[in-house]
C-alpha cells in the first residue's frame, strides 16, 4: 500500500484525502493542519491522524482537545509520497522539508511552475511525472483546459485555442473574497496566467486566454474555440468527447441550464459534497464551421483536479501506467 501524506485539509486537501482513502493501493498515512479549525475536527471524525503543521501552534490542539499524532516532520518521514494542499505560496515554503527527508511531493496549481520538475495532467503528460522528486498538479482551470485539448490534439491536431475563462469570485466558503456586485477582467492584460499554465502541458501550443472575475461561488465557465488542423462535423467532435472518462458532455434533455443546475445534479448523484470532478460541456454548444471548433463548459474548481493529484502518486511512485491508474481512480471514485 502506498502511504500518502497529506499537508494541508482544507478545500482541496480534504477532497484528496477522501479520495485517497477510496483506493485499493493507497492509505492516508496522516494529514497537517496549522490550527485546531473545524477542518482539523472534520479530520479527527474521519479516522485520519492529525499532525501539527507548526510547532508554535501545536499546543493549540491541546487546548482545544484535539489529539495529533505529531508534528508534520514525522508525517513526511512516515510518507512514500506528501500531496501538498496548503494555500498557495506555501508549498514554496514548504519543499525543504521534503527535500530533507528525501519525499517526493506533489504540489498544487497555486505554485510556481519554476518550483517542481514537471506540471502533471493525467490524460496529457502522465509518464513525464515518473520518479520525479517535485511535481504541480496544474489549476482546475488548465486541468479543465488540458482534459479537452488533449484528445482534440489527438484525433485531428490544433492550430490555436482561443477561450474567454468566466471565473468565480471566490469558493463557497471564502467568504473575504470578491466581488460581491461587480464584473472585473483580470487581468486587464492579456492573456490571463492560464494559456502560459497549459503551455507547461504543450509547450508548442498556440493558445490565447483573457478572463473575467464575477460574482459566484459555484464553478468557472469557459467559452472555447479551437481551430483545428483538420475538419470535422459535431457529431464526430461529441462522439470523441464522450469516450474520455473525465470529460462530462451533459445531454440536451437533462435541460441543465448553467452551475447551479450542475451541482444540483450532483449532489443529487450522492456526489460528496456535491463535487464535480469532469468537466462538464454542455452537448449542443458543440458547433463545428470548418476547422472552427466552438463550444461551452464548466469546471468545478474545488474538485476537478483531486482525481488529478490521486493518479500524479502512481505516476511518480510509478506503480501504475496511464490508462490503468485513471481507470483504477475512476472507479474507486465511481467517476464512470
């Protein structure tokens, strides 16, 4: 069994933790926290050994009457594998102390490219991760991004992607974040940090992203046309997209109309905590003029890159292939 720590349970820590616990090769060895939060409660109640992230802080459970099982030292020297989860900037921070103890990491799309060996998408670039010492499971966004390129790159090769990224303001949770009545491009140049993040997936691809910020809390919309090498129909665009596991093409007669539509749905999938791991594209936006590929998707941004960060452990530990880890990550989550 692969023992996988976690450093870091908050939104995305928590949803990797839980998945991590779903597969047959794996256990969480221990997850972090900086401070005896409700997450740090959540933790305990779920069966997971809590460690203190700071040794300032670590009297702090004590106090609140949480039991931690140690400090974050010994959760790192206990792991084959530590999934950094912490808020971003902090990972930077925090790869000496898996260098030191000689444990590979992975961290999230919030750090730097510059920090790790590679970016890592499971359906894109899932061999270039094995036995590095440092990986970045890229953003929801670029996973949503490198998800579709990928086969579309595949089956009839890309000359430019051009896509305008509606982002929410804030998580469901965040509640200091912004805007609260108010559409903000960010940045106001072009392009937006996405379309140089998905070039650590294909370096060669020519692609151009701005992005707004609105008020919404639910999931990031994206508006996508891809210019492709070769002409095609719809109809064979729809059915190329269908067969790939983690891309979700919602049928017309479901009559789901945006997000919240989205997540109602999934929730009432008995999805946890309502997650959408796919990227979820609407059917009939998919249109084809020519070589001109247009059409519109949502990505769930607390959950879609957790399926990423359980099949980047087997890509760098290397003890499953592409195809049979996402296939193995898939089930254990009943994403199929």
């Amino acid at each position: 069994m692969l023992q996988v720590g976690i450093n870091g349970y908050g939104t995305i820590g928590k949803r990797v933790a839980d998945a991590v616990a779903r597969q047959p090769d794996m256990v969480v060895e221990g997850v972090a926290k900086t401070r005896p939060n409700f997450e740090a409660e959540a933790a305990v109640t779920a069966g997971y050994d809590l460690y203190a992230a700071l040794e300032e802080r670590a009297d702090q459970f004590t106090a609140a009457g949480i039991e931690t099982a140690g400090m974050v030292e010994e959760l790192v020297a206990e792991s084959d594998i530590v999934v950094d989860a912490t808020p971003s900037g902090i990972g930077a921070q925090n790869k000496s102390l898996y260098a030191e103890h000689d444990t590979p990491a992975l961290f999230q799309g919030g750090e730097s490219d510059d920090l790790v060996d590679v970016s890592f998408n499971a359906r894109s670039n899932f061999e270039a991760a094995a036995d590095a010492d440092f990986v970045r499971v890229v953003s929801c966004n670029t996973t949503g991004l490198s998800r579709l390129i990928a086969p579309l790159r595949d089956e009839y090769g890309i000359d430019r992607v051009r896509t305008t990224l509606v982002r929410r303001g804030g998580d469901p949770a965040q509640s200091g974040r912004g805007p609260i009545n108010d559409i903000l491009p960010e940045p106001k140049t072009l392009p937006s940090h996405h379309g140089p993040d998905v070039n650590t997936i294909f370096p060669d691809l020519a692609i151009d992203t701005l992005a707004l910020k609105v008020p919404a809390t639910l999931m990031h919309m994206h508006s996508i046309n891809v210019t492709l090498e070769h002409e095609t129909d719809a109809g064979a665009v729809r059915e190329l997209l269908a067969d790939e596991s983690r891309l979700w093409l919602i049928a017309a007669d479901l009559d789901v109309d945006g997000a919240g539509d989205i997540k109602e749905f999934a929730l009432d999938m008995g999805r946890p905590r309502g997650d959408v791991w796919e990227n979820a594209i609407w059917a009939e936006s998919i249109s084809v003029e020519g070589r001109e590929l247009y059409l519109f998707q949502a990505i769930h941004q607390e959950s879609d890159v957790v399926p990423e960060n359980v099949d980047a452990i087997r890509a760098v530990l290397e003890t499953e292939d592409a195809e049979t880890s996402m296939a193995r990550t898939n089930s254990a989550l009943g994403l199929e």
